[in-house]
C-alpha cells in the first residue's frame, strides 16, 4: 500500500525581489557550470557570428557544436588541409539535428 505525504497547508510567504535576482545569478551559474561539464552551449548565442573549424569524418555529415541559428550560416571547405577553404556552400535542405547522446 501507497501513502501520500501529508500535505502541508501553511502558505509560504512571497520572495522579496532581490531574492528572485540572486535566484537567477544561482540558476545561470549553475547552467554555464553545465554546460561546461557536458561541454555543449545551451543557453544564449554569441553577440555576433563566430567562426568555428571542424574535421569531418565522412564527406555527408559533420557534428558540430550548438547552432543558435542557421540565419547566415555559411559552410566552407578546405579539400587539401591547406587552410584555404576553397568552396562555400549555400543552403540546400541541410537538416540540423542533435548528435546521438
């Protein structure tokens, strides 16, 4: 057999406003404290678009890091490792889904 607890019928007071800008100084830290551990961006975007360099293992698919976007996203490739990336490619259907955990 099952027993609910008790429930308490007290009503709890409400939080002064300063308590609700340390809450949300806990909560942020805490999340960047996450987002470091499982070294992926889940919270913001960057200000401005930032360059990023990946290596592919197969010529179709790539896993990058968080996207906030794909507004202005560009993809280029440098096909001799050379670090001139000779072909840039427009849109055209890609499908943006998370990586397999």
């Amino acid at each position: 057999m099952v027993h609910a607890p008790e429930v308490d019928q007290r009503r709890v007071a409400p939080r002064p406003p300063a308590d609700d800008a340390a809450l949300a100084r806990v909560v942020a830290s805490t999340s960047r404290a996450v987002e470091r551990y499982c070294r992926r961006r889940t919270f913001g975007k960057d200000a401005a678009p930032t360059v990023r360099v990946f290596d592919a293992d197969n010529y179709d698919r790539v896993q990058v890091d968080d996207i906030a976007t794909a507004t202005g996203l560009v993809v280029a490739t440098d096909d001799d490792d050379d670090g001139t990336f000779e072909h840039e490619y427009v849109h055209y259907g890609w499908t943006y889904q998370p990586a397999p955990v």
